[in-house]
C-alpha cells in the first residue's frame, strides 16, 4: 500500500454556508467514488478557500460526513490578481494500491477550468480551457 496525494476544486456560486459544505461534500465524496476510497484510507486532507468564502469552514462538511478521525486543516489560497474566485481546493493524502499515474483528480463546477493538464482528471466540465492551479 503506498501514500498517494489527490487533488480538487469545486467552486461556489454564492457564498452562503449551505453551498460551501454543499460542494465540498460534493468534492470529498467524488474524490472518494473516483478512486475507490473508503475513511479509512484517508490520513489528512488539506482544505483551502479563496479570500472570498467566508460563510463556513470546507472542513465541517467533511466531519459531517464521517471524517472524524482524520487530521483536518482549512488555510487560505493566495490571493492572486485575477485568478478564480470562490474556489475551495483540496489536497488529501491516502492509502492506496493504485499508482501515482491512476490516481483521480477532481475538478468540479466552474473549478474544471483549473488544471486541464492533468492526464487523469475528473471534471463536470469535459469543454473548457486550462489556466493555472
């Protein structure tokens, strides 16, 4: 069994709380059904939010969920002129048998825009130009 780092974005329509633990529900559950993840082979996830999400914390939607005992941490993006806005990203470190080339990325809503490099990505958006992550 190796570590194995996944990546995603969602991004968020309006800052209210409800969205933000929406989508990042959302985001933790397609990294989860996209690479064949259970809890129990999370060690920590790495939350962060533009400076413009202010309404909730990306990691309470992922203890309501059941990621009790996984090491949670929620920290701000830079704030880049004219990068993407209402962006949560995450960054989580697992336990799997698959390699580094089969692990799944996870791009979702407007937040597919991001990392169209990527050889393995799933995305909501399969029409959309790359910028940088």
């Amino acid at each position: 069994m190796a570590v194995r780092a996944v990546r995603g974005a969602t991004q968020i329509e309006v800052d209210e709380r409800e969205q933000v633990l929406g989508r990042t529900e959302e985001l933790v559950r397609e990294v989860m059904t996209s690479n064949d993840l259970s809890l129990d082979d999370f060690i920590s996830i790495i939350f962060t939010s533009t400076d413009d999400l202010t309404s909730a914390f990306p990691a309470y939607a992922a203890r309501q969920i059941g990621f009790t005992d996984v090491p949670l941490l929620c920290a701000r993006e830079l704030d880049i002129e004219g990068s993407m806005p209402r962006v949560i990203r995450l960054l989580a470190h697992v336990e799997t048998d698959r390699s580094k080339a089969d692990v799944t990325h996870v791009y979702l809503h407007g937040a597919a825009h991001l990392r169209r490099d990527l050889t393995n990505v799933h995305t909501d958006d399969e029409n959309t130009d790359g910028t940088d992550a």
